[in-house]
C-alpha cells in the first residue's frame, strides 16, 4: 500500500529514547499506515498552514507523541522526527524542524538526479 522512508537519523534519535511500551505502539501505528487503505485521522493528519507536513499521532495512557511526515510521490512517506507533545498547540520550533527536514530531504534528493 504504502511505503516509509526513514530519512537520516531523525527518527531513529527520537525512538530509541522511548520505553519499550511506546515504541511498541510507535511500531504498530506505522503499520497502520503503510497498510490501511483510508488513514484514520486520529493517527495520521495533515497540519494545516505546513507545506504538506502529516503527523503520525502515537498516544500511550497519557503519554502524546508525533512524528513528522511528508509524501513523495502518492505512496511512499517520508519520517522525519518526532517529539513528546505536552501542550495542545505543536510547539513552533518541532513545526520549524519539520519543515527544514523536508526542504533537506528534496534538496538532497535534487543533488542526486
């Protein structure tokens, strides 16, 4: 269905810090995403005002995590980081990051065409 390209470190820095609960769920929400054909927006969501930035919502008990995602192509998803949300509002500077991450990735991408 779909596939996921973990781009660099980013997410790998972000996952192997979490308990084995959280990454557990971190793990079966991401198949989730590959493999669903309609993404339940309570795990995957468009931020709206981001050029094409999603968030993969991973929620443990209380416990909020996002990891910041972005489409090439219609099928494959690119991961970049990810962060343990604590307020309602996505902190400017994780948004700021998502964002240089895809322009990175592209420009990368551009480099080696």
């Amino acid at each position: 269905m779909r596939e996921l390209y973990f781009f660099k470190n980013y997410f790998h820095d972000f996952y192997v810090g979490q308990k084995p609960k959280v990454k557990k769920k971190i793990v079966w929400t991401l198949k989730v995403i590959e493999e669903v054909d309609r993404i339940p927006e309570v795990y995957f969501k468009h931020l709206e005002g981001s050029e094409g930035i999603y968030e993969i919502r991973v929620q443990v008990g209380s416990d909020i995590f996002r990891i910041f995602a972005f489409f090439d192509k219609n099928s494959l998803i690119i991961i970049g980081h990810g962060f343990q949300k604590k307020s309602q509002k996505i902190p400017h500077g994780q948004l700021e990051m998502a964002e240089k991450i895809r322009k990175e990735y592209y420009e990368e991408k551009q480099k080696s065409h």
